[in-house]
C-alpha cells in the first residue's frame, strides 16, 4: 500500500506533467483535451488546476473553460531570467573593481533573512577569501547584508532584523538589535555599508546598492580584503564603488532621476 508521502509525490508528478502540457499549448486546454493527453479523469485535472489557480500559477478563461499557465510563472522565470543577466553584466565591472583595490568583489541578493552571494571576483594575487558562491551568509555582520536591508522601509527592515540570531562571529560582530539598526539607518543615510571585522577577523568589506529599471535595489556589490581601509580612504572606496553601481544598475535598466528645476 503507497503511504501518504508516496501519493504526495504522485501528485506532484501528476501537476508537473500537467504544468509541461499546458506549457507546449499555444491556445490553451480544456479539461477534456488534458485527460485525453495524460490520462488522467478530469475531475483529478480540475482539482489539481484549482489548487494552483489559487497562488495564479493557473489561469482560466471565464468564457471558453481553456486553461493556461499564470502569471506566477512568467515572475519566477523573469526572476530567474533577471539574475543571469544580473551575473553577467557585473562580472567584468566586479572584477575592474577587484584589481583596483588588489581584493575581492562580491555580488549578492536579499533572500528570507540571509545574504545569497551570486558572483565573485578575485585580483590574481588577493588574498583568498572563503565566501563560495552560492552561499548564504548572516545579513548584521556583512556589508552586502547591511545595505540589502537599508534599502527596506523601515517596518520591513525591523520585521527581519528581529529574527536574526546576532551571533558573534568576531569579537566587532554586532550583537543586539539596537546596534544593528543604528548601523543600518546609517547606511541608509550615506548610500553604502561596511563590515568593519565583524564577520571575518581582519577582513573589512564596503557595500553599494544595485538597482533595476522601477529604481528599487535588486542586489548589492560589495569590496573585501584584508588592509583595505588601512590602504585605502573609506571616501574613495565609496567614490570607486558608487560610480561601479551606477554602470551596473544602468545595465539593468536603471535610469538616474532628473534633478528638479529650481
């Protein structure tokens, strides 16, 4: 006898057989069409559509009963579609920016309450940082982590920094929330973070926010390296990184604002 997991996973089959038959139509499929192309009674169809027709991952024509796949899909595959792009425009700019300053850049994105990193680039004779890409690091002790949140309205950003741990990683680690949204405000005030030995011991890292063609913050490009702001002003680091950002934000479609006319 199949166990409540296994029927569970038959489901599933069942809705993503569906889902690629629903893909390949042009015009959409009635429920008669699907059970003649799967086999399936239309009425386990119907149930299974009426599931996902709910989160708008199906949609259905009032008029002629045809479904088709939803708007929900076209978002998760512009997502998708987004970061590629994303990842291969700011590889060269990441790396101009990782030879200027003999380090480490990182491209990251805000996803639940932690930091994805997206992309890394390395200048030949940096020191080699352990950050992998792909990895999920802590939003209060990273500078990409920093500035993701700042670009949050302010119930937002303290909605998510309530659930963070505020473990110490190294003995500067921010470790209460108070000083994590001092440290936020802040970034969101001067228009970047840093991580000051917070999460790697000797190791200091300045972020700016990436944004899209609507203008809102989409990821976050950041510098780390052991020495940098002992080699380099803190003011000319920013200056170097801003003008990285507006290149790559403007690769993504973003259009600066018109100053206003006095």
């Amino acid at each position: 006898m199949e166990g409540p997991s296994g029927s569970h996973v038959q489901v599933l089959d069942r809705a993503l057989d569906l889902i690629e038959l629903l893909a390949t139509s042009e015009n959409g499929m009635s429920l008669a069409e699907m059970s003649a192309a799967t086999g399936l009674p239309k009425s386990t169809i119907h149930r299974i559509l009426s599931s996902y027709a709910s989160r708008h991952y199906i949609s259905k024509d009032a008029d002629t009963s045809l479904y088709f796949l939803g708007q929900k899909f076209v978002e998760i595959a512009s997502l998708y579609l987004n970061k590629i792009v994303l990842k291969t425009e700011a590889a060269p700019i990441m790396h101009q920016m990782a030879t200027l300053f003999g380090a480490t850049s990182y491209l990251g994105v805000l996803e639940d309450t932690e930091v994805v990193y997206l992309e890394r680039a390395e200048q030949f004779n940096s020191l080699r940082l352990y950050t992998q890409i792909g990895k999920r690091e802590p939003l209060y002790c990273t500078a990409l982590g920093k500035v993701l949140l700042a670009a949050l309205p302010e119930d937002e950003f303290l909605h998510i920094a309530r659930q963070l741990s505020y473990a110490p990683f190294t003995p500067n680690t921010i470790t209460s929330l108070e000083a994590y949204a001092k440290e936020v405000r802040l970034a969101r005030e001067r228009g970047f973070a840093i991580d000051n030995r917070e999460h790697e011991d000797d190791i200091y890292c300045l972020a700016v926010p990436i944004y899209d063609y609507s203008r809102k913050v989409m990821a976050a490009m950041s510098i780390s390296g052991r020495g940098l702001f002992d080699n380099f002003e803190i003011d000319y680091i920013y200056e170097q990184m801003k003008k990285a950002s507006i290149e790559l934000s403007k690769r993504m479609g973003y259009t600066e604002p018109v100053p206003r006319q006095a």
